[in-house]
C-alpha cells in the first residue's frame, strides 16, 4: 500500500545511529545518503527516509502516529528494542510484550526516536 515513509530528523547523524542500529537487526542495511543529505534505507519493495523539513523548520514528531516496523521473531522485536535504546531511543507505552488485539496476539515494542517520531517494531504471534 504505501511506497515510503519518510520523517524529518533534526540531527540526521543522530537519527542515522538510531535507525541504522535498530533496522540492521531486523535485516536492513546501514542507511545511505543521497545528493540531497537525505538518508535512505531501501526494503524489498518499500524505502524509508530521514529528512531535515525542507521548510527549514524544526522537526517535530506527528501527535498520534506510529510508524511500524515487521520483526520475524518476538527475539527480533526485541534485539530492535535494545539497540534502538542504546542509540538513544526512548522506551515509551508499555515494556515490550504480547498484546491482544482483536483475536490476534502481537508482539509490540515502541521507542521513540532521537526527534520524537514514535516508531514499533511488530510481530504477529502464531495462531
């Protein structure tokens, strides 16, 4: 359905550390720049990107969104976690965990990032 997402960043190096650490583990490559200082880590069929706005404003987080992450594993959530806290995430909602949702079980993890934009990491528990 979507074919980027992209979030500004208001200390790209910072958000690079973050994002490079976090997304590594769930078997992403480093992310890279491009001519426009942008950085830009590219999915099977999806890309995500780090930003200063191009207004010139600060970067600031969406009130109410989340962008989500898919972990193979609840180990895997949980590897994403720890390193995106070593890079300077910080662990908001609950401690990562199964949640009922519907009559699905999800394995939820939630950082925010270095400018605030509230990222998880998802793992849709066996049936």
């Amino acid at each position: 359905m979507f074919s980027h997402v992209m979030v500004g960043a208001n200390d790209i190096e910072k958000s690079k550390a973050f994002y490079d650490a976090a997304l590594m583990v769930l078997g992403y490559k480093e992310g890279v720049y491009d001519q426009k200082g942008r950085v830009v880590y590219i999915g099977e069929d999806t890309v995500f990107m780090l930003t200063k706005p191009i207004n010139g404003e600060p970067a600031s987080h969406g009130n109410g969104m989340t962008i989500g992450f898919k972990a193979n594993s609840p180990e895997l959530a949980d590897a994403w976690f720890e390193a995106g806290k070593a890079q300077g995430g910080e662990p908001i909602e609950n401690p990562p965990g199964v949640r009922q949702v519907g009559k699905r079980q999800l394995y939820l993890a939630y950082l925010r990032d270095p400018s605030g934009n509230k990222v998880c990491v998802t793992h849709v528990m066996p049936s």
